[in-house]
C-alpha cells in the first residue's frame, strides 16, 4: 500500500509512469467536479471519516478527522489470486484475464462506464442535503458515503485509463461531464437523474438503489477480467456501510413513525411533526421501482454475452452455483402479450437480469421485515410491503404497461386515478420538506426520525462527527 503517493494506490501505480502522469493530469479535473458538485457549504470542515488504509479485511480503514477535499482517494484492489481463473461462460477455466480481450472491448468499456457513471451522480443528487441534517450523525454518514462514491469513480478511471487507452481516457473525462438531471447531459441511468432533495429520500436511495449496486458489484466480482473482479471485490467492502445507512436510516424514520403514532390522540404521526406510514409507503414504492429498472430487462442478450464472454457472473457465482456455463436451461417468466400476462420460457443466460433482480428482492424483503418488527412491537397493526415487481417499471418487459400496486394489469388511466395513492405527491414531498431543518447540536436529533442504537466506530451519539 502507497499511501502517501499523490494518488494512493496498491496497484504499484509509480512502476507505470504513463499511467500515473495520466491519472494526475485527471486529479485537478475530479478536484474542481468535487468542489463544485460535491457537499455545498461544507467543504472546509472536519469531518470524522473513515479513510482505506489496506484492503484487508481487518482493520483496513483508519477514523480521524477529515477535510472533505483532503480525503485522500486512491485505487484499490484486493490481492490477485494464483493461477486466477474465468469462472464461468464459454471460456471457463481458462486463465483470467489480464489485459482487455479484443473481442469484448466494447461490452467491458459499457459495463465500466456504466458503473462509473453512477458514482458521481449520487453525489450530485445529494450535494444539498448537508443543509438540513437531521443530526451530527446522519451529516457525517452523508459524507462518508459521498467520498467513498468519489473513490468508487477513482476505482473505475483507474480502469478506463489502464486498460483502455485513449478510448478510456476520454470516457473517464466524460464522466466528470455529464450532471445528474440536466436535460443535455443527464447521467446514464435514470434512477440517477431522479432529485433527491430530502432525507428520507436520501435513506430509500441508499436502501434501495445503493444496493442495487452491491448486487451489480457482487456480480462483476466474479469477472474473468481479474482486474476488475479485484476493484469489485475491495469495492463491496465499502459499500456496506452505505446500505447500513440506508437500511437503518429508513428504520429510524419507520420506528420515530410508529412512536408518535402512539402518543397521537388519534394516531395521527403528522400532528405531532412526523412523517406518516403512507408517505413513507410512496417514498418506498417511487425508489423501489426506479431500482429495479437498474438491473436491466427481463430478457436480455446483453447479459447473455456477458456471461457467456466471462465478464459479469451470477450474484455469489462460485458459491450458490455447481455448474457455471449455463449453456442449457430455461427460465420462465411473465411478459404482456395481448394486453395479458402469460408466461414465457427464456433460455437461461438471457434471463440473468431478471435472477440477479430476484436476489436484490429477497434482500430487501429482509430489511422490509425488520421494519415492520418496529411496527409490530409498537402494538400497530400497520404493515409496510415492497410493491410488484411489476409497478412503475420504466425499463423492460413491463415498461409502457401500467400495472396497480399488486401487479395487475390496468389501463393508463386507471393508474393515473390512483398515482396519488402509490407515489409521492407534489404536496407529500412539500410536507417531508417542511420538516428538514437542521440539527447540528451533539446528542440532539430531528422529531422526525428515531437516535442510531450505536454510533460510529465506538463513539457516542453525542460525539462531534462534524466540527461546525
């Protein structure tokens, strides 16, 4: 591990002179996209953050006070394996790759700005939230995830540049271009165009569509190109925290929610400044859906050749699965033909974004559980439910159809009837917004969302994350 390099790294970035001048020549360029679409107003205080000093699984990371624009960004990669090899497709068992196969530059250059794509734009969605924190806590969760986004963009660059020439240097250039939401240069998937301008938006992003990506990563971990597979790998890592933010984020709002509901006269959470079940409720269905649509279609030829070039597995390849070439096999699912659902029979490698979309579902079903418990521990019949698969879809076999919350067939205009019922309204996002004011004192906290049961690496609540 070079650690105090101009770019930190653990890939012996100074044995590659080439490469290093390029990606130095990039670093005042990622420097100005930070200190203009990075956290506003925050830029000069210490932040308590976790910084990657190793790749290790213990004690890999080191906490201490932190400037945001002095967060030392690096590339990391887990260690490479002997005799590493591609684990599944048509070229399975044979040695990794090391450098780019000519014949799948294309798809691999796509999967890696593609990825790389989403790492700035979150930032940029969240770039404002800073301002109405809900606590100390929460503000510097926030900002860990927003660095850890910036050095996930540093992962794939270091790619681009490495592997891909002049090709993947004008790639890595264009990804500190585009901005999320803006009509001429959008960010490449929609879900990252989406605003995300409150907090409870900001808890089902994480929750929702940051662990899309963790199942996006999980199955570029298992990548024959080794050195995206070990990016991948160290990548997963990180992220952790992100869905933890999330995840408990969305349990805090849910638990604060059920409390006030209580001490409500007529259980009525928003007379006493909270947010209610049902617009929790729409942020999940609004979040959940445009999610879903980041795994890609149902029936797919790309994530068949993917497969079959040994580039993006299976979620947990090497574990779950026996047999990794999946030349053979089905899998059925349901399309609308005929203004009806039926079922069709799909070979199997064109179906493996809708497998790896079913093992982001169960993971979510999980956390939706644990919130519920909150419910249910509070004496509330109440019960949160993750909608059909089916609803709101905007990519895929489901897009252009309208379906209700249960995933029946309707009419457009049957949706439009009850849109107000399943996703947030003008007037529902305006309330959320009314009540994010910021908490900045030590140990206080919004009226709005329960205190963590923790705080972070074995500091109290009341610890000063973020020196105002």
């Amino acid at each position: 591990m070079n650690l105090y390099e101009r770019i930190p790294n653990n890939v012996n970035l100074s044995q590659n002179k080439r490469l290093q001048r390029a990606l130095e020549r990039w670093l005042p360029n990622y420097l100005e996209w930070w200190r203009e679409m990075g956290p506003e107003g925050f830029q000069d205080k210490d932040v308590y953050l976790r910084t990657a000093v190793d790749v290790d699984a213990e004690g890999w990371a080191n906490f201490d006070y932190v400037k945001m624009p002095d967060y030392r960004w690096g590339i990391f990669l887990k260690p490479a394996e002997a005799d590493a090899r591609v684990g599944f497709g048509d070229n399975y068992g044979i040695p990794a790759y090391q450098e780019v196969p000519g014949e799948f530059r294309n798809s691999l250059r796509r999967i890696i700005v593609t990825q790389g794509d989403t790492e700035p734009a979150s930032v940029e969605q969240q770039r404002q939230l800073g301002k109405t924190c809900p606590s100390l806590y929460d503000l510097r969760n926030l900002f860990q995830v927003n660095v850890e986004e910036g050095r996930h963009l540093w992962a794939m660059v270091y790619l681009l540049h490495g592997y891909f020439g002049r090709d993947g240097r004008d790639e890595a250039d264009a990804l500190l271009e585009r901005r999320s939401g803006n009509p001429d240069k959008p960010r490449i998937l929609e879900a990252f165009n989406q605003p995300c301008d409150d907090w409870l938006n900001f808890f089902c992003f994480t929750m929702y569509t940051d662990r899309d990506g963790k199942y996006q990563l999980a199955a570029l971990a298992e990548s024959g190109f080794e050195p995206l597979a070990r990016t991948c790998q160290f990548m997963l890592t990180e992220e952790a925290h992100h869905l933890f933010v999330g995840e408990t984020g969305v349990g805090r709002v849910v638990k604060r929610t059920a409390e006030l509901m209580k001490e409500s006269k007529d259980g009525d959470a928003r007379s006493l400044g909270g947010i209610s079940l049902d617009i929790i409720q729409k942020y999940i269905n609004f979040w959940f859906s445009y999610s879903l649509d980041l795994f890609g279609g149902e029936i797919s030829s790309n994530s068949a050749d993917f497969f079959a070039a040994g580039l993006k597995g299976r979620f947990k390849e090497q574990e779950q699965y026996e047999e990794h070439v999946a030349a053979e096999g089905t899998f059925t699912l349901m399309v609308v033909e005929d203004r009806k659902l039926v079922p069709r029979e799909v070979p199997l490698r064109n179906a493996l974004n809708e497998i790896l979309r079913g093992e982001y579902v169960k993971d979510c079903e999980r956390a939706m559980t644990r919130w519920n418990k909150y419910l249910r521990d509070a004496g509330l019949d109440a019960q949160l439910y993750l909608p059909s698969t089916r609803f709101h879809r905007h990519v895929g076999e489901f897009a252009g159809h309208r379906f209700d919350i249960h995933g029946n067939l309707i009419t457009k205009e049957e949706f439009e009837r009850s849109r107000s019922e399943w996703l947030p309204t003008l007037a529902d996002r305006e309330y959320v917004r009314s009540l994010m004011r910021p908490v900045t004192e030590p140990g206080k906290i919004a009226n709005w969302i329960a205190p963590p049961t923790a705080g972070i690496k074995g500091k109290p609540f009341d610890f000063e994350y973020v020196r105002l």
